[in-house]
C-alpha cells in the first residue's frame, strides 16, 4: 500500500450519482439508512479504477456468507437440473460427483468470489489474507452448505423446461412465461412501481408456488420483510408471472432450521405495494439533495465503507456521538496531523479530529510491516486502528499508540 497512490487518497466524487432505476430490498435499506452513504458508494471515480461506485473494502467475515450462498445456487441449480428431489434421493450422489463433490465446490467458489475484487485496488492489500482465511475456512463452509441442503425437497423431476424458461440469446436473456417446474435464481420485477429482486429458489406445481430465500446470517425481522417482497414482486411481473400467480409460501432457509413466513393474501400485496410506492419517493426526495442527507449513527458508522469521504462523520458532533462505542473496541478513527517520523513504519502525531481523545492529542502512529510514505505536515484518516493509552487531559505528555492491524488504512487527506 502506498499512501501517495490515487485510492489512498480522500476523493470527492466528481458529480453526485443519479437515484436508480430500479430499487431492491438492500438498495432502498441502504439509502433509507444513510442517504449520504449511498452516494458516496454509488458515485463514480475515475481517477481511482474504471468500476462502478467505490471500490469495496474487503471483509472477509462477508465474503465467508457468500461463498455458502454461491455454493448453495451451484448445487441446488445442478440437483433441480438433474430432477433430483433431496440429498437423499440416490441420484443426489451422482449429481455432486458430477461436481466434483462438496469441498470441491466450496473451494470454486472461494475463488469466484474473490475474483470479484481482483481489479479493486482497496482490496489488493487484503487479497492474500482473506485468501488464506477462507481457504482455512473450508471445512466450515462446506458443513454449512450441507447443512442447509439437508432440509431441502424439491418436485421430484420438476425441472425446468428451456422453452419456459429464461431463453438464452445473444442479447439479453427474453423473460417469458415459467411454467409448473423448479427454478433458481429467478429475476422478478415489478414495473409498476419500479422494484426488482432475485428469488433464490422458486417452486411451482398445480396446487402450489413456493418461495425460498437462503440466508447465511442470523435470523432477521427484515428477512420477513423481503421474502414478502419477492413475493409482491412475483405476482406484480407480467413476463414472467402474466396470470398473476400469488405465492401460497415463503420459507427463509437459514443455516440451523428453516423460518415459515405467511404468504400475503391479495389485500396484504397490495399494501404493501402502496407502502413500497411511498417508500421509493421518500428515497427519492432524500438523494434530490446534493449532497444527500448524512445520519450519522454509532452502530451504523464505524462499519461504513465510505466514511473516510464523509464529511459529516468527521465532524466533532459525530465523533462525539461515536465515542462510547469506539472506546469499548479499543478500535478506532482518527484524523491526524503527522509532526514527525522515527523510521519507515513509525510516525508522530497529533488528532485533528476523532472520537477518543480531544483535538491536539499527542499520538504515535505505528505500521509495521507496511510502506506508508508518509511525511510531517500531512494529514491523514486512519481507519480501523488498534488504540492502546488512555487520554489524560491534565497531562501533555501522554501519548495515544495508534497501531495498523490487518483491516486498518490510511488515507491522505489533500
């Protein structure tokens, strides 16, 4: 990591982002969140990589739900392929030999997901040891997607058919009419009111039309919320639902046992669509500010990937407000003003800003084993740092220890 580089840098974005075309579950939960963070995640900058929004930091604890969750599609997409009913059906056996077995598609999609980053120059620092940890983690992971594949029971033989199906073309896939079949990962889209969303496992049948999400987390009361939005979604998209088709139910499918959510009658979609409707121009008024609206808040803030841009976050209100919390992590924030250098990896400092201790704190910067290029008079956001000392206001000598951990960074304030 070098800190003279153009992404270790605080960059404002160069204009601020249009609101989306379409709006999702975890799109409007983020903008309703924070407004001002979804711009700034959402904005482009060019000057730092050719991809859209920020570059993402790498979580490796994130990366570890996504890897069961792309397992769990590629398994359930070959098992419902092959007409196959559950694991223990014997050709269940043949399928995942087929694929090469549990481990070996836990480990392909390691690397899959990864991938995803490979051109993310914030996460570049990262790579190896979230490499190293999720490929440590396989064992794990491969009993989680077991586990969540236990319980599941398809039609037996109801696959779907191509001609009901998505139709692969040299454009965009046609979205037609599904017909009684068993279909992962179906887009549903609602253009009435300008929603979409993904259903990770749709069964249909003559007498029934069942909606599953997996969910690698926790259970949730907003998991409720958005399998019943998919299931307005589903009955609310004319290509591929034209008879209106409405779920009889919905299943959130979690790691330790499946949660049966109540399918909506014909009254509760249309609330809800109503409430989505007012929900998405409360969204849109609150990105017509420019710059949105920032909500500040200590649960929500330190996870933020963006708040070194923030500049409602850095304010001494908001560092205030964040203070409590921060101190019992013994992890922190700071802007600090570089005085001086004790080597390559070693740097005085004192706080310009920060939520641990008052404005002109002395503080010792320490990177081992990182190349900052760091000079006296520079200002910098440290992100995610371990704090070691405490404060003492009484006492000009006491000095803050600063320490960069793996997650830590460091951006150049201009």
């Amino acid at each position: 990591m070098k800190a003279d580089s153009a992404h270790w840098r605080v960059l404002t974005p160069p204009t601020w982002p249009a609101p989306p075309p379409e709006m999702s579950v975890s799109m409007h939960a983020a903008i309703d969140e924070c407004p001002r963070r979804w711009a700034l995640s959402a904005a482009e900058y060019p000057d730092i990589w050719s991809g859209r929004g920020y570059p993402p930091k790498l979580q490796a604890a994130a990366l570890a739900g996504s890897v069961v969750h792309l397992a769990l599609e590629i398994i359930t997409k070959q098992l419902t392929c092959a007409g196959v009913p559950s694991l223990n059906d014997p050709s269940a056996t043949q399928v995942l030999k087929e694929l090469g077995g549990y481990t070996r598609v836990v480990e392909d999609c390691v690397e899959r997901i990864l991938k995803r980053f490979s051109d993310n120059p914030r996460a570049l620092p990262l790579m190896e040891h979230a490499q190293r940890t999720l490929r440590g983690q396989v064992p794990t992971l491969r009993a989680r997607v077991q586990s969540m594949l236990a319980r599941l029971r398809l039609p037996k033989g109801a696959s779907p058919t191509p001609t009901t199906s998505a139709v692969k073309t040299a454009g965009p896939p046609t979205r037609s009419p599904l017909a009684n079949g068993t279909y992962p990962e179906v887009e549903v889209r609602a253009k009435s009111i300008g929603w979409r969303g993904k259903i990770d496992l749709l069964v249909l049948g003559d007498d029934a039309c069942e909606i599953t999400d997996f969910k690698t987390g926790v259970p949730d009361e907003h998991h409720k919320f958005q399998v019943r939005v998919y299931a307005l979604l589903w009955s609310r998209d004319a290509d591929v639902n034209p008879d209106r088709r409405r779920a009889d139910r919905l299943v959130l499918a979690y790691e330790h046992g499946d949660v049966e959510v109540e399918a909506p009658s014909d009254a509760d979609l249309d609330q809800l669509e109503r409430h989505l409707t007012a929900q998405t121009a409360a969204a849109l008024v609150s990105l017509s500010q420019k710059p949105p609206e920032a909500k500040p808040h200590p649960q929500q803030c330190p996870s933020c990937d963006v708040r070194h841009l923030c500049t409602e976050y850095w304010t001494r209100e908001t560092q205030h407000l964040m203070g409590t919390a921060l101190r019992e992590r013994h992890i922190a924030d700071a802007t600090l003003a570089i005085t001086g250098a004790h080597g390559p990896s070693s740097w005085d400092g004192l706080i310009v800003s920060g939520a641990i201790a008052k404005k002109g704190q002395r503080v010792l910067l320490r990177a081992d084993g990182r190349s900052l290029a760091l000079l006296p008079s520079q200002v910098v956001r440290v992100l995610s740092a371990h704090v070691s000392g405490t404060p003492e206001d009484d006492d000009s000598e006491s000095v803050l220890i600063f320490t960069l951990v793996a997650t830590s960074e460091v951006f150049l304030v201009p």
